[in-house]
C-alpha cells in the first residue's frame, strides 16, 4: 500500500467517524445526563505516581460513598456510575483525562485532586465545558470559579482560630517552613497578616524543594533563632522527613512545637507516632471526633477497605462531597440533570458531615466548617484540645481585604 | 563564629549521607562503567528490606543491616546475570535498560507493598542527640557517619588487598588478556555489580530512619550519586569521597545561609561550570597512555 493512499483512507476514515458518530457534535450537549436510570460521574484521583499516597485514600472516599448511595437506592432511584481515571499525578494528564470524562463519558460532574496544581490544570476544561468538578482538599484560596465546588478548608478556617491559639499557649515568635509552591506561600501569606494583627512576630520564612528530604540545615537555624513555634507547611514525604530529624537532632515539642495545616493521621501513619507526637494541626477534621456520623463514616471506611486504614481530613470532605452532590441532584428531575442545574441545585444545602453540620455558602460555592485544634499522640491519633464554638464562614479572599468572591464572579472595591 | 563549627558538622553529616548513596555507584559506574540509572531502587530496595524486616520479623536496624547488603546484593546479581552482562560497552542501551527496570522495580514494590509512605524506627540507643566541642549533633548521623567510614575502608581494602580486587583490576585493564591468565571476568563483574547493589541497599537502610520509604525514593539518590561520582571524576575512589564531602558541606552552607532551594540550584550550577572546565572531574588520576 502506497502512502498516499494510506493517508487517504486515514482522512475518509476519520471524517466517516465523525458524521457517524452525531452524538458528539449534536448541539445540546446536556441532554440524556441521566439515561437508562443511570448518572454518570467522574472519579479522578491519582494512583499512580508521586501523589498517588494521598489520593488513593481520597479515591476510596469517593467510591465509598458512591457504593453506599447505590446500596441505599441511588438517587431518585437512579444509580451512580463511577468513571474511574488514573491521572498519574501528573497535571497534563489530568487535563486529558479530565476532558475524556467531560466530553467522551459526558460525566455530569467529577470529583478528583488533591493538588493545586492538578486543580488548575483542569480548571479551564470545566469553565470551557460549563461542567462541575468537586474539589475536597483544604487549599490556598484566591480563586472563585463557578464549575468548581470546594468542600476543603481555605486559610481564614484553619488559622484564624490556630494562630491566636498559638500565640497565647506558646509565645510570639513564629518561624515559618514550607514546600516551595504557590500553597505554603498564600499560607504564610495570611499568616503573616494574622501575626502582625496580633503583634508577634516571624523570625524566618522559608521554603524547601518539593520532595526535599535533607533538613540539617533547617533544623540548625530553628536552633539558632529559637522560635516559639515552628508554622510547617511542608508536604508530602518533606513533612516526614522534617518530623523524622526534628526528632532525630533532640528537639522537644513542648518547648518549640510544630504547628501544621498539613499534618494528618495519614502522614502519622508514615512517619509513626512517635515523631509526630507533640506536634500540634489545625482542620476541621480529625478520625476521632466524637459524632455518629463519624463513627458510622470510620466504621464503613475500614470494613470496605481495611482495619489498618485511617480517614482523615481530605479524605472526609471526599466522602462528604458525594453526599452533598446526592442532595443536589434528588431536586431536579431526571430530565434536568445537567452539570449548570446541579450547581444551581447545590448552592446554599447542608448537611450533617462526619466533622458536624456543613453548608455550601452560596456566594462562593465554598463550605461552611468545623476548624479543630488537635495535637497528635504517639499512637497515630489526635487528641482535639479546641473545638470551634460556631461553624466558620469560608473566605477565599481573606488574604485581600478588597477582592471578594460572590455569586457574580470576583469583585474588586 | 558558634554556627561555623555547627554548619561544618551538618556538612559532613550531609556528605556521609551522599557519600554512601554514591560508594556503590561508583563502584558500578566508576570501575565497570556501567551507567546504572536503577541505582536508586537498590537504594529504595534495601529501605524496604528493612521495612519488611521490622514490620513483619520485628528484626532491629543493627540486626537486619547484614542481611539486607546481602538481599539487595543477590538483586543486583541477578540484574547483572539476566540484562546488564548482555550489555557492557554499548552505553546507550545500558542507560535505557537499567531505567526501564528502575521503573519496573518501582512499581512492582508498589504492587507488593502499597503505595503507602513508610519509615523504618530508629534504634532507641542511637535516638537520641549529644554535644561535641559545644554543638549538638544526632546520634544517629554521626553513627551513620562512622558506618560510611568503615565501609569506605573496607572498599578500599577489597579493591587493593584482596586477590579479588586485584582480578577485578586486572580485568578493567584488559579484559582478554586477564582472561587468558585464566581470570574468570565474568564472575568478577557479576560479584562487582552484586556488591555495588549492596552497598546501595545499605544505604537504604540507613538513611531510611531520617527520611520516609515510598517506591519513588530512589530517583533522588540516583541524581545526587550521580552528581558525587561525576565531580569526583569518575576513576578515583579518593575523588568520589572528596566530592561527596565538598557538595555536603556546600550544600549546608548555603542553605544555612540562604535557603535549600537556593542551595540546590547553586550546586547544579557549580557543578556544571565545573564539569565544563574540567571534564575529567576534580580529582582525576593521571592516566599513563
């Protein structure tokens, strides 16, 4: 076969794709979301790769609850149907992957990542496509996107209460530890703001390379600064190797405790509880919060996927999500089911979490929550010292006074 | 002036910790010219040995060292035996065979271990921090640093005292007329491969209690053993140690100074200007044509 006629038939081959296939082309790209008593949906978490850690927990969340709606009867009798992708933790790859199941699986919504960096990677798809995608991770804020609901904490509902605290229990001297992107820098960023409105002070702000595992030095200028706590946001295996030598060099947690946003049973789970212990987080989640809606949440999680397992707190807003997206869609009709109705549908409900009561706030399709003050045990678990009175309001623009996030988009004054 | 000493020390606990990532590398690299890029996953091999030996046979750090050099060793023998011996003097498909098994490597530990973050204890008597001249230093890293110490000697002395050591030369330098004095070359470089692999999965092991174990580790080892061994110049045994300290020490420095992102990028950038000037390597010897 010539060449030429290879790359005719190619061109016939796939023009004849294309008019046989008028679906994909067909104008109202929301009709039949819901067809033959099934909702398709997105699930979008890596398994592979560097952040495959984390996200394999938040993937069973997801499945969890999705099997747990199912058994129950699904959705005005409509079952879900988990489209399961596997982006590699690579943010390229979730694009693709996150346009094959907003275009190719027509997936009325997608729950899926833990980075920022994946979140904006498929941010333009969603926006592009009007679609909606779940985010369950607590995050740096500063974004206001109509296509995404998040159901993670942003800075004023992890800090607003913590920093005070730490002030007051521990002193005034704050040094702050971070990996090098954008989430540890808006963090420190409102942190400082908290700081300054308290009167302490920072003593060092510093970022180590993602995945960076050598902290002698760091640990040298802890010892020569003497802060009163030390604010880590570092991630991923940097938060195991940095509680490792802390603990390691002799340092003592009573004295200079680390202070972290980052920090679950997860993590403990990997560095043990003997380096962890001592060790102070802030979220509005922890595995042993007192409620039957977490001891039921803990319960299911194991029998499904192992006694050795824990939840923690990405993984409940991961589970929690699938429950709110429930609640949206059992108001619309089957006809209706279409990714803008379902954020329409959302807006303003609430329900009972794991964590406590929760309520999507309408304005900025961000969650109401539950911040806690917990400090970790040597056996893996907190211990939650501070409960917040009130549910916390979520501000993603906490950082700049003059930008907020409404129901129309950003607003400037 | 109380920082110098401190960051001096931090450096060369920093250097031991390189140096050992690269004593096995450049026994691969250095000696037999084998580009080993699964160099790494001996290291992530031997942290997971220990992994598997405290959590399931509850076996101590100090017990379980000898048995994981030899586990990771016998690995290493059988990647030598089954893939790298197929290879020798064609560069090219050595780099890319030995990634393509670092890959699999990686997720098959993934497979059979999780893709969980683990750590292996610190033994309780090494736990623990102590002053020397007025700076207070890690047991352990000092431990790790006497380890290095020893095995450094014992790889010299393997190399330049033994009957093994001198085939090994022998058959470096010429590899058919070693042959003909009736040298086995391929039983020394199936036993040098298999004690490189070992020394890296020591490596594992020891620095396992500092840093966490996941399948991915070994990728940052392989850069930094890499970067050890090609400033050492690559033929001396001397250079690699002098390198591995000269980088520990400058990496301390500049991160007590500025930061660990600053220090990481200004030692790759030393480190080419260097290699620019001075392809050979630092410490290169002076090679009789």
């Amino acid at each position: 076969m010539k060449r030429r006629d290879v790359l005719q038939g190619a061109a016939v081959l796939g023009a004849s794709t294309a008019i046989g296939l008028p679906h994909i082309w067909r104008k109202d790209a929301n009709l039949a979301r819901a067809a033959n008593g099934e909702i398709k949906v997105g699930v979008l978490f890596s398994l592979t790769g560097t952040t495959a850690i984390i996200e394999e927990s938040l993937h069973k969340a997801t499945i969890l609850a999705i099997e747990e709606i199912n058994a129950a009867g699904g959705i005005n009798g409509m079952q879900i149907v988990p489209v399961e992708e596997d982006p590699a933790s690579d943010p390229a790859t979730f694009a693709e992957k996150a346009r094959k199941l907003v275009l190719g699986d027509r997936c009325v919504s997608v729950f899926g990542s833990y980075t920022s960096a994946s979140r904006k990677a498929v941010l333009p798809v969603f926006e592009k496509r009007n679609n909606l995608y779940w985010y369950p991770t607590l995050y740096e804020g500063r974004e206001c996107s109509k296509n995404v609901v998040y159901t993670g904490a942003v800075p004023n509902q992890q800090q607003d209460e913590f920093v005070p605290w730490l002030i007051q229990n521990f002193g005034t001297r704050f040094y702050l530890i971070g990996s090098n992107y954008i989430y540890p820098k808006e963090e420190n960023n409102y942190c400082r703001k908290l700081l300054a409105r308290y009167g302490a002070e920072v003593v060092n702000e510093e970022y180590v390379p993602l995945g960076h595992s050598e902290f002698s030095s760091v640990i040298n200028k802890i010892r020569s600064t003497e802060p009163n706590v030390i604010f880590s946001t570092v991630v991923g295996d940097s938060v195991v190797a940095l509680h490792r030598q802390y603990r390691a060099a002799g340092l003592d947690p009573e004295k200079m405790p680390m202070a972290s946003l980052t920090t679950s049973e997860n993590e403990i789970a990997a560095m043990g509880g003997d380096a962890a212990a001592g060790h102070f987080t802030s979220a509005p989640y922890f595995m042993v919060h007192q409620s039957p809606e977490n001891e039921r949440f803990v319960a299911a999680y194991r029998a499904r996927w192992g006694d050795d397992k824990v939840t923690h707190f990405v993984s409940e807003p991961s589970y929690f999500q699938v429950y709110l997206f429930k609640q949206a869609v059992e108001k619309l009709a089957p006809s209706d089911i279409s990714p803008p109705t379902v954020a329409e549908a959302v807006k303003g409900e609430e329900l009972t979490a794991p964590q406590g009561q929760i309520r999507l706030e309408r304005e900025n399709l961000h969650c109401w929550l539950w911040p806690k003050i917990a400090r970790a045990r040597s056996d893996g678990q907190f211990e939650v010292l501070k409960d917040s009175a009130e549910w916390v309001a979520p501000v993603p623009y906490a950082a700049y006074p003059d930008q907020v996030c409404s129901e129309n988009g950003l607003q400037q004054s | 002036m109380d920082f110098v000493l401190q960051q001096l020390f931090t450096g060369l606990s920093i250097g031991s910790i390189l140096l050992l990532v690269a004593l096995g590398l450049w026994i691969v690299y250095g000696t037999m010219g084998v580009i080993n890029l699964a160099h790494g996953e001996f290291v992530m091999l031997g942290a997971y040995t220990a992994w598997v030996l405290q959590s399931v046979f509850q076996v101590g750090l100090f017990a379980s060292l000898v048995v994981i050099f030899f586990v990771v060793a016998f690995l290493g023998w059988i990647m030598e035996r089954g893939v790298i011996r197929y290879l020798y003097r064609r560069p090219l498909d050595t780099i890319l065979a030995t990634w393509g098994l670092g890959v699999i490597t990686q997720q098959v530990v993934r497979l059979l271990a999780g893709g969980e973050l683990r750590y292996v204890e610190m033994p309780s008597l090494l736990a623990h921090s102590t002053t020397i001249l007025g700076v207070e230093l890690s047991v352990y890293r000092i431990f790790i640093f006497v380890v290095v110490a020893g095995l450094l000697a014992l790889t010299w002395y393997l190399m330049q005292r033994t009957a093994i050591g001198m085939k090994l030369r022998a058959v470096l330098q010429d590899r058919e007329v070693a042959s003909c004095f009736g040298i086995n070359a391929d039983r020394i470089y199936a036993l040098t491969f298999a004690y490189g692999a070992g020394l890296a999965g020591l490596a594992g092991a020891l620095v396992s209690p500092l840093k966490s174990v996941s399948p991915e580790m070994g990728t940052t080892y392989v850069v930094d053993a890499f970067m050890v061994v090609v400033l050492g110049g690559v033929e001396t045994l001397m250079g690699t140690v002098l390198s591995a300290f000269l980088l520990g020490e400058l990496t301390g420095f500049i991160a007590y100074l500025q930061n660990d992102t600053v220090a990481k990028a200004l030692v790759l950038v030393a480190i080419i200007v260097l290699i620019r000037f001075r392809p050979q390597g630092l410490f290169a010897s002076q090679v009789r044509a």
